[in-house]
C-alpha cells in the first residue's frame, strides 16, 4: 500500500497539489517527528517500510515509475 506523508505545509495545500497531480493514494499530515525518526533531509523523500512497520529501503529525490518498482520489489522480498 502506497500513503504519502507531507511535512511542512498546510492541509489545503496538500490536498490541492494531491488533486492538481492525481495523487489516488492517502494523503496524510505528518510533522518533524515524523521526519526525524525516519532521517529524512530531503523532498521529494521515499521511505519503504516492511510489514513490521520498520524502514527497509530509502530513496532520496524524484525517480521514475522503474525505479519504484525496483526499490519496493528489492526491499519487500
């Protein structure tokens, strides 16, 4: 299951870019704890989390529709 999780913005401009691009997966309200337990120090920033709920793969930046396929294929095995 794909959630994307925003840091830093308001609510109203989540939802709007989530519309404006076509964004069909849950969007939710996250803040720096959120960012800190997870190390991210970049955006756009892909966290790939097992069954556990525990990080197992990380991408930093924006990357083609492949390359998702192979980070969550190569992580969840």
């Amino acid at each position: 299951m794909l959630v994307t999780v925003a840091i830093g913005a308001p609510a109203k401009v989540i939802a709007n870019t989530a519309r404006r691009v076509g964004l069909t997966a849950p969007a939710l309200l996250g803040d720096n704890a959120i960012r800190d337990a997870y190390g991210v120090d970049a955006v756009p920033w892909t966290v790939v989390l097992g069954r556990d709920g525990r990080a197992v793969a990380a991408a930093r930046g924006a990357h083609d529709e492949n390359a998702f396929r192979t980070l969550f294929a190569d992580a969840l095995r």
